[in-house]
C-alpha cells in the first residue's frame, strides 16, 4: 500500500470549540443543509483536528459468543434469535485471545477490541476477561471490551487492570430505543457509562442507523452523545447489518447519502473525537468508503469478522485505502499486514 498521507496534516483551520450544548433545531439544520455544504463543513473540522489521510485501526474479537439473555432487535447474539446452536461459546481461553491480540498487533492493529454477549460479567468472568487485558497490555496494544453492563466496582477493576477503553452503544435515541430493546433501558445504558466515566476509563460510544428509525431518532442519538459530560472518545457508526432471524431482517434498507449525513453529524458535533465506520462495511462500495472518510470518519474494524458478522475483507481495506492515499495512524507501523483467523 502506497503511503501518501502527506499531502494536507492536521491544524489545517481553527479547531471547532467542543460543546456539550448542542441543541435539537440546530443538529437538524446542519444534518439537512445540502449534501456538498455538510461535507464540506464536516471536512473543514476534521482537518482542524485530525490528519485527514489516517485512519485508527482497531482489531475486534468475540471472546464470548451468543445464548445472550437480552433481546437487542439487531442482535444475532439474542438467545431469542438465534438460528442455530452452533454459535454458542464459552468465554475463550485467556491464552488463545492473547495469541490473536498478538495476531492483531503484527497485522497494525493500534487496538484490541474484546466483545462478550453478556448482560452483565459476572466474577468469575470477569476476573478471566482482566488477565486477558493485562496481557494484550503488556504487548503495548491499547485495549477495548464490551461486556454489557458493569457497576462501579466492576469498572474500577478494569481500570486498575489496564484497560484504555470500555465499548458500551446508545444505539439510537431515548424515543425509539423500546421499540428495539425491552430487557434493559436506555436509562441502564446512561448508568454503565457513568460508572465508565468515573472510573476514568475512555468511553467508545455510538449507535446504529438503519433499524427502521426516524431522522429526529438519529438527531436524538447525537444529541445524547454530544451532550455527554465528555464527548466519547470514539464514537462507532454502525449501519444495520440484517441478520437472518433477528426481527430487523427485513426492515427497509437506509438510503446510503443518509448514512454518509450522520458520519458527518457526528464530525460535526463532535470534533475531537474518532468516528469509526463501524458494521456495514462489508455491504458499502469503495465509493461509499471514500464519502464517509470524507465526511469524518477516521478510524475502521480491519480483519475478516466482527463479533459474529463478515468484515469487509482486509484485502479490500487495504486496496481502498492505498487508492485513497490512506494509511493508519502512527503507532500503527504504517503498513497493515494480511488478517488470518486466530
Ligand atoms: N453485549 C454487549 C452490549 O450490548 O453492549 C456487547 C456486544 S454488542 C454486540 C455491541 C454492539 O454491536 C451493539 O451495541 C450494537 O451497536 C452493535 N451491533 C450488534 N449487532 C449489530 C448488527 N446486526 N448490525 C449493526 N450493529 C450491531
Ligand atoms: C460496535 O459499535 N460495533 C462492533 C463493536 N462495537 C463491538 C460490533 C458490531 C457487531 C456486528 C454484528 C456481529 O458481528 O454480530
Ligand atoms: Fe446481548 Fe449485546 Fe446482543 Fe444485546 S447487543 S443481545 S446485550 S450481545
């Protein structure tokens, strides 16, 4: 892959003030201006913060996967959904996970993201899951999990255990999040990143478009996450993946320039922080890529799964982002390497 990222570095204009006091009416004039003028804003704040040529790379595994209690809309992992049995796993062994963060590192990955279908950890669990950061740490990788829902002292041990991040979604606004979910709330979602927060770990929180939503549903979404105390540090944009079984299989599909308008919402409102081009990806063209990275997004899952769902290939990843003159953030060694499973 070539390395051009060059060109344009980041200071290129005044950095947007970071707010927390972003109001509704506003959100939605600038989320609805025309296409050109949005991006072209988006890309004005993107540049005054980030280097517009790199990308953060993260590394994502399912430590634990399926027969999850919850009953998330979207979720393949939902005991209710499952199709089959044949996902359903222990937690993995802590030796094979640090095997594949190592696998990650050598291929450039900067971040070890460790998803579990949980509720919640319980004890036994989690002591296991804070061996795996303490050894993904000693590689010198920064480390992420999502395992559902933690209180105070559950997050404290993370943090005392090394770990940079803590991935926990709002997923979309207040308004509508009943209609996807109805074994937890949004209110339980806002108390985890609470105990997140205090516990001084770094918050990746983001959400979905394409669940059937309303416009003022996104605008929601971005609204909760601007106005949080702090911005999340990194805020993943997923587009639906529909998932065969889950009762979002058949929703209508989402038009690709709305998609592209929210990346460029959350650039927007958000100026400092990564906006990662989360699940989808494997359905979004090349172009699509080059309109969101254009629109702010600034950081990807590379290698060839998500959590259960296919990845877009590493292949392809590489190939765009040689195309687009892109190359992953420093830290990253430059250059990405082949992704083989763990
Ligand atoms: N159980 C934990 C939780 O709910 O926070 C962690 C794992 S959960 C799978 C992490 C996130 O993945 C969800 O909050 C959701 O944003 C995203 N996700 C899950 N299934 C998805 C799908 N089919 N399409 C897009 N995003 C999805
Ligand atoms: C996030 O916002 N997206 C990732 C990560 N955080 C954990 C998960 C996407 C899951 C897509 C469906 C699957 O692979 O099962
Ligand atoms: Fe369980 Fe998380 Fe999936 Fe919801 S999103 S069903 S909590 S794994």
């Amino acid at each position: 892959m070539t390395n051009t990222a060059t060109s344009r570095t980041s200071k290129d204009s005044t950095p947007a003030a970071i707010r927390h006091d972003w109001e509704k009416e506003e959100a939605l004039a600038i989320l609805t201006q025309p296409f050109n003028d949005l991006l072209f804003q988006a890309q004005t704040i993107h540049r005054a913060h980030f280097n517009p040529n790199e990308l953060q790379i993260s590394s994502l595994l399912s430590i634990k996967t399926g027969a999850c209690a919850e009953d998330c809309a979207y979720c393949p992992q939902s005991v209710r959904y499952q199709p089959g049995q044949e996902n359903v796993e222990k937690l993995l062994p802590v030796d094979r996970v640090i095997e594949a963060a190592r696998k990650a590192k050598e291929n450039g990955a900067t971040r070890f993201c460790m998803g579990a279908a949980w509720p919640c950890p319980k004890p036994r669990e989690l002591d296991q899951v804070l061996t795996m950061i303490q050894g993904i740490k000693a590689l010198g990788m920064e480390t992420c999990t999502t395992l559902g829902k933690l209180d105070k002292d559950q997050a404290k041990q993370l943090k005392d255990a090394g770990l940079d991040y803590y991935n926990h979604n709002l997923d979309t606004s207040p308004e509508f999040y009943g209609e996807i979910i109805t074994t937890h709330t949004y209110e339980d979602r806002l108390e985890t990143l609470e105990h997140v927060r205090d516990a001084g770990l770094k918050i990746c929180c983001g959400g979905i478009v394409g669940m059937g939503e309303q416009q003022n549903d996104r605008i929601g979404l971005m609204l909760q996450l601007a106005n949080m105390p702090q911005h999340p540090d990194s805020v993943p944009i997923n587009l639906l993946v529909q998932i065969k079984g889950t009762p979002l299989e058949n929703v209508e599909s989402t038009d690709p320039l709305e998609f592209v308008r929210v990346v460029a919402l959350a650039r927007i409102m958000m100026p400092a922080s990564y906006v990662r081009l989360s699940a989808g990806r494997e359905n979004m063209s090349d172009e699509m890529h080059a309109l969101c990275f254009l629109a702010g997004a600034n950081s990807i899952f590379y290698g060839e799964k998500l959590l259960t769902a296919k990845n877009a290939e590493a292949t392809r990843d590489r190939d765009i982002m040689g195309r687009l003159g892109m190359s992953p953030s420093k830290g990253a060694g430059g250059s990405l390497g082949s992704i083989t499973t763990p």
